[in-house]
C-alpha cells in the first residue's frame, strides 16, 4: 500500500506541518489542560479494520493501492487509512451505479418498499448513534455531546422524513386543449447523481444529499471530504444492512482534485449536487457542462444577524448571536458572522457576545466538559487565524480571542470583532470559523443594504419583538433562510439554500424532490 499525505492545491502544507509538535500549556481556557478520554474498543476495532471503498456492493481498495491518511483534529494523531480514489475508481462507481440504475433490482423496487428501505437507513442510524457520534468527534472534532443531540438524529431524521416521500412522487393529470387527447405527467427520478460533501456536518451532509436521492429512486456515486471520510463509510455499512440494493449507492474517499473532479465531469453521471465552497462550486458548474448534467448547489455564506434595541429579551439575543457564530466552532456555511446591532445596545451586546465566547470550554470532542472542539484540519487553522490577522493588520479591535489556542491540535479561541469597515477582508469573507465582526447601525434605511452587501444570500437572523418591522425586514433580506428570535434552527421538512452565490437549489422538505426528480410528459392520442 502506497500512501499520501494530504496534498491541497489551495493552501499548500509541508507534511511536517501537518501534525501539531505537542506542548501542553496550562491556561484553563486551553485545550491543553486537559486529556482526552479513549477511545471506546467498540469504535477502536472498526478504526483498526482497513478502510475500503464501496463500488457495486462491495468493499474494494483504490484501483491505485493508495491511501491517504485520516487526522484526529484534537491532537493530529493518525487514526486512519483511508483509500485515495482517483478517475479509475470513479469509472468503476458510476459504471456500478448505472447498472444498478438501468437493471437491477431497484428500478423494479415499489414505492412504498423503497420508503421501508430508507426508513430502516434512519432506524439504524439510531441503533449506532453512540458510536456515530464518537466516530464523527474523533474524525471533524465537535464535541461528542453535540453531534450526539444534533447531527446524528438530525441525520436519522432526514431519512425518516424523506421515506415518507418515496409514495408521494406524483405527476399530474394536464387538460390540454387538443381534443380527444389525455396528458399526464410523471415524475422519474434523474438517474446516477455524483454527489460531494464536506468535512463540517459529514453525516448529516450524507444523509442531506443521499435520503431525497433514495427516496426518489436514484443512484448515487457519494464522495465525503478529505478530512472527515470515515462516518460515510459507516453509513454505507449501515446502508447494506439495510438492504440497499449492490451498486444503488457506491461511496468513494479520495480529493476533490482527483476523485471529486473526476465525478463532477464524468459524461455518464447526469447530476451533481455539491456542498462547500462558492470557489469550488464554480469550479463544479465548468466541470458539470461537459454532459450539460443537472447541478445542485449548497455553497458559503456571510450571514448577517441583526439585533434591534426592541429585542426584548437581551440575554436570549446575546446568547443566540454567541450561538449564531460559535456553533461548530463557526464551520457552518450559514453561521451569523456578521453581528449587526442597533447602536443604542452596541456596547452591551458585543460585551455580552464576548462574555459567552471567553466562557467556551475548549478541548477534545471526547471530553465530557468540551464546549467546543478543534478546527477540522490544518488548513483551516491557518486560514482562520490568517484572517484574524488580517483583521488586526487592517485596524480591527479585538475585543476577545484572536488566535490560535495552545499549539496542540487545531484549535483557536472564540473571536469577537469590532471597529471594522466594509473593506475589511473579515468583513466580507467567510471566514468559517469561531469569528464573528459586531457593527452598529442607527437608522434601518441603511440596515438593509449593508446586510445585503454580500455576494453570499444563505440566511439572516433578525431579534426584535416588533412583528411588523420583523416581517417588513424578512421580507428584505436577501437570504434563504430568515430566523426571527432565534438562528440555527433546522428540521427535515425545511427547505434550505441560498440566494446569490450561495447556491442553486434547495436541500431538504419537499423542495429537495425536485432536484431529484425530472418530469416526463405523457400524451394519449384517441
Ligand atoms: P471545498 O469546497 O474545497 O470542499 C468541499 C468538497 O468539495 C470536498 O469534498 C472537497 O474534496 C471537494 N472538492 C474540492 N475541490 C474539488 C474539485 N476541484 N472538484 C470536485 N470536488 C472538489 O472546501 P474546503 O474544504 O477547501 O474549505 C474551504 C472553505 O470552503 C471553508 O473555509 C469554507 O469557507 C467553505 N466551506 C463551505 C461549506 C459549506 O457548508 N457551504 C463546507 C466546507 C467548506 P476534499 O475531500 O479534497 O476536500
């Protein structure tokens, strides 16, 4: 077996810069302070067990041989080999899926048994959600607890809801004005869909891109990111036990370089539905056009969350912006980045912001007491803390954190950010981590347009307990998800997605169905 280190085109990384040399420091604060809790000898063994791709049913190595390896965040340590797929292993996966498309026991499969099959796939997610979520701590870092409550019934959730859809993919009856002549409409699904996910939410991601595409009688060539590929492996364990038919949903590890872009081209896959970054989707939307395949798109985000003096609950809306952005430690695509807050209650918000952050426990997802993990690689550290530089360099005042926490594992302290301007590259980035900038407004005519100053449209947060101005301002954002007196809030029947360079699309509720689906117009002559 050959195997590579991460090798990124977009920030190169020496390998000996890609595990952390271990300090332990002593500030409680820190994530050094305290040791992180074993693994269980549950999770032990089947990371010990050789990590291999599924293609038609089976569990295979890379064509190549190679592999590359899997870094626990928490200390860089190696947990795993995984294989490093290139154009080759993607051939073989789309063949797989095509044949399991065109001939094989899913096309004949009843709605209604194909509605069992996914709900099975959430039933089963909750048999394991203990080791699932142990598994996705120690591959992205988030706390355990969290992904326990969140991205793990989140996930199951996303395939109970979707099963249900799997008997109601109805066309319609057309009168058309033809006399003597019946129409009707079927919905079908679009065939072998490639999908691409990140390394933030990697199981919920899975189950975001692969509940509506099973639900709606596809095939699926999935590619779970680099940095997070080993509970997309479990799922596709969980996946057979369920009964998924060999070759219905094939899962390859590798990079977006090779694997993902080999995907996103391939002339025999008809769809591509990708999460991550605008930059990358761009680069989905050049490799899409060769087939002209369908894309569906899921891309960054610079939230603006904004807080009137009409609030009424000030504490639930300092907590709910400490919430907005430090979530995942800020690795949310629709993390409220950008704290907007009427100048009358500037000075307490930010001051509360900044009290929520300092109280953030850091350390390893395993530690019961972790509030809030490492960032996910290497790469991301240097890119969060380059911004927090760039900030200060370019006059921001820091009013808490601002760099990197101990220097052991990734992980950087929870940031609040004033006295910054439009110009300012954490202003207008995405910064996708633990940073949020506080700007004051006076007069709500000049609220709108800077919210709406973004290339990005994914969500908003508005706290104010005036109904009117409440819908007035949801009304005006441009953004595809408005929270009022509230943010992250999530559920399987909610359709989400973003306006501008945000995406194309929306993920989940019944919305989803249609990137899944195509219509065939059916007409009868007499
Ligand atoms: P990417 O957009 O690069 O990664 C997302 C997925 O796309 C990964 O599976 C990745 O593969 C794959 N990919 C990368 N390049 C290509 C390509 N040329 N063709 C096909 N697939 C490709 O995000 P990064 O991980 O680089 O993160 C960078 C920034 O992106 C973050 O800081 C954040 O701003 C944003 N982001 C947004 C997310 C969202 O939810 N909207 C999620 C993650 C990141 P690989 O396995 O090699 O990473």
């Amino acid at each position: 077996m050959k195997t590579t280190s991460r090798q990124r085109t977009k920030v190169h990384l020496p390998k000996n810069h890609r595990r952390a040399r271990t300090t332990e420091n002593g500030n409680g604060h820190e994530p050094g302070s305290q040791s992180a809790p074993s693994l269980s000898a549950g999770l032990a063994a089947w990371l010990a067990k050789p990590k291999r791709n599924l293609i038609g049913g089976k569990w295979v190595a890379a064509a190549s041989g190679k592999t590359f390896e899997v870094f626990n965040p928490a200390d860089s340590s190696v947990i795993a080999q995984a294989p490093d797929s290139d154009r080759e292993d993607i051939n073989r996966a789309v063949a797989a899926a095509r044949r399991a498309f065109e001939s094989g026991p899913w096309r004949r499969m009843t709605p209604s048994e194909r509605g069992k099959l996914v709900w099975r796939i959430g039933d089963l997610i909750l048999k394991h959600a203990d080791e699932l979520a142990e598994l996705e701590s120690v591959d992205n870092g988030k706390p355990r607890a969290v992904a326990r409550v969140a991205d793990v019934p989140l996930a199951a959730d996303l395939f109970h809801y979707m099963a249900g859809w799997a008997t109601k993919i109805e066309g319609n009856t057309i009168p058309i004005s033809v006399p003597g002549f019946h129409a009707f409409t079927l919905r079908e699904p679009v065939g072998v869909v490639g999908q691409i996910i990140p390394w933030n939410f990697p199981l919920l991601m899975a189950a975001w891109k692969l509940g509506p595409a099973l639900a709606t009688g596809n095939c699926v060539v999935l590619k779970p990111a680099e940095q997070t590929p080993l509970s997309a492996l479990r799922l596709g364990e969980l996946l057979l036990e369920a009964g998924v038919p060999e070759g219905v949903v094939n899962i390859l590890t590798g990079f977006g370089e090779t694997a993902g872009a080999a995907l996103a081209a391939h002339d025999d896959v008809d769809k591509i539905a990708f999460t991550g970054s605008t930059e990358v989707g761009k680069i989905i939307v050049r490799a899409a056009s060769g087939n002209l395949k369908k894309v569906s798109l899921e891309l960054g985000g610079k939230s603006p969350n904004i807080i009137f003096k009409d609030a009424g609950d000030l504490e639930a809306a300092i907590s709910g912006a400490a919430n907005a952005i430090f979530f995942n430690h800020g690795q949310c695509c629709c993390a409220g980045s950008r704290l907007m807050v009427e100048r009358d209650i500037f000075d307490d918000v930010v001051a509360g912001v900044a009290e929520h952050a300092r109280k953030i426990k850091l350390g390893p997802g395993l530690a019961a007491d972790t509030q809030m993990g490492p960032l996910v690689s290497e790469e991301q550290l240097k890119r969060v803390t380059g911004y927090m530089h760039q900030g200060k360099q370019a006059g921001a005042c820091y009013v808490t954190g601002g760099e990197r926490s101990g220097d052991r594992g990734y992980f950087v302290k929870p940031t609040v950010i004033k006295d910054v301007n439009p110009k300012m590259s954490i202003v207008r980035e995405e910064i996708f981590g633990p940073v949020v900038v506080a700007e004051p407004f006076t007069k709500p005519e000049e609220l709108i347009p800077r919210a709406n100053q973004t290339p990005y449209g994914l969500a908003a947060g508005v706290w104010t307990r005036d109904i009117g101005k409440a819908h007035c301002i949801a009304a005006e954002l441009r953004a595809g998800t408005v929270w009022i007196n509230c943010y992250n809030i999530f559920d399987a029947a909610l359709p989400f997605g973003g306006y501008k360079q945000s995406g194309w699309g929306r993920e989940m509720g019944h919305a989803v169905l249609e990137l899944y689906t195509q219509s065939k117009a059916v007409v009868i002559g007499p």
